[in-house]
C-alpha cells in the first residue's frame, strides 16, 4: 500500500543552507529507494517550522510512518545533523493513496 506521509516540525533554528542540505538529502534518499517518492519540504524560517511530506510504500500504517520517520532522521544526519538536539516532532499524519 502506498501512503502519504506529513511531518510538522520545530526546531530552536534552522538556517536557509541547512533547509536546502535537508532538502538535498531527501532527493538522494529518495533516489536510493524504491519504497519513497514525492518528497518534499517547506519550511517557515522565522517561526522555525518545517515541513515535510513522502509518499512511502509499506504494509501498513505503522510501517509507513516508521519508515517516514527513518527517513526523515537518516536526511537529518546526513546534513551532519547540526539541528538534530532541537528537532522536536509536531505531528505525524499519514494518509493511504492510490498506488
């Protein structure tokens, strides 16, 4: 089953180069993996938000959001993690979407 998958976010900062090099990562996972797709990030620099959305194959609900969540996280590190300590989930949604 395919589902979408949204992450809201807030952190204590996030720079302008750290969005993209996020945004980076997520293109260059998606790009290893055939299980994510539609990846996208937004983000509200001055109120310090970021939003972020992934189209995940899985077998359920629960393994499309963990699989999100990995993915997310593995972007993150990837940018050297700089804003990991402060990276503080919002909320998680997901959605089941046609394949």
């Amino acid at each position: 089953m395919r589902y979408l998958v949204w992450v809201e976010c807030s952190t204590n900062g996030i720079s302008e180069g750290e969005l993209e090099a996020l945004a980076d990562a997520l293109t260059d996972l998606e790009a290893a993996d055939e299980t994510i797709s539609g990846t996208d990030i937004a983000a509200t620099l001055a109120a310090s938000r970021v939003d972020m959305q992934l189209c995940v194959i899985a077998d359920d609900v629960h393994a499309a959001l963990a699989k999100a969540d990995a993915t997310l996280r593995a972007a993150i590190q990837a940018t050297g993690g700089a804003f990991t300590p402060d990276w503080e989930p919002v909320s998680l949604h997901a959605e089941q979407v046609a394949a």
